[in-house]
C-alpha cells in the first residue's frame, strides 16, 4: 500500500485500486522510458501490468521491466505498443540499450 503525505489512500478509488508508482523515469524529447524493476520472482501485480500495458499504447512511451539489482539482471523485457521483446544480457548490456534509446530519441523530438 502507498502511503502518500502521511495519510492512505485505500478506497479512494474503489475496494481494489491503490496508486502505483514508476521505478524510475526518464523523458526525452517528449519520449518516455519507464522501469519497472522487481525482485527476482516476483510478478507485477495485475493492476500495475495493466496501467503499464495501457501507458505503452501511446507510442511515446516504453517500458523495461528488469530486476532491481545490477547483479541480477540476466535479461529485461521492453515494452511498446503492441509488442513486448525480451533481451538478454547483464546490467552494462541494458545501460548501453537505455543510451542507444536516448540518442535515438534526442534525434526524433516531439516537441
């Protein structure tokens, strides 16, 4: 459970839905890179899988669901709309996609 300017949200927005928050984010030129990062094993809970799912609809916007620790990255999944590709390779494998990403984007603005 979130628990946001000392106080909860639980049943704001119905019995079932809580605020999630992104791992980490990073804009560029009006393009958007999320992560997601979980423990080894452990599973996104379905709300979130579906807000991030929904969010990667809009084509500005990509997700990397990778494990949270640089020593256990062996694989990171990226998701954009309409398809999700698994990668392998360890955390200076996945530094250098996020830097080929973000020059990629610094080529196309948006804004």
């Amino acid at each position: 459970m979130v628990n946001l300017i000392g106080g909860s949200f639980k049943g704001a927005f119905g019995p079932t839905i809580e605020p999630m928050d992104f791992d980490g984010v990073v804009e560029r030129c009006g393009w958007f890179l999320v992560f997601e990062t979980k423990n080894p094993g452990v599973v996104i809970p379905r709300g979130q899988q579906l807000a991030l799912e929904r969010a990667v609809l809009d084509r500005r916007w990509t997700v990397i669901k990778c494990a949270k620790k640089a020593e256990h990255i062996l694989d990171w999944e990226v998701w954009t709309a309409g398809e999700k590709v698994v990668y392998f390779g360890n955390a200076e494998d996945l530094w250098y996609w996020c830097n080929r990403w973000y020059a990629c984007k610094s080529r196309q603005p948006l804004v």
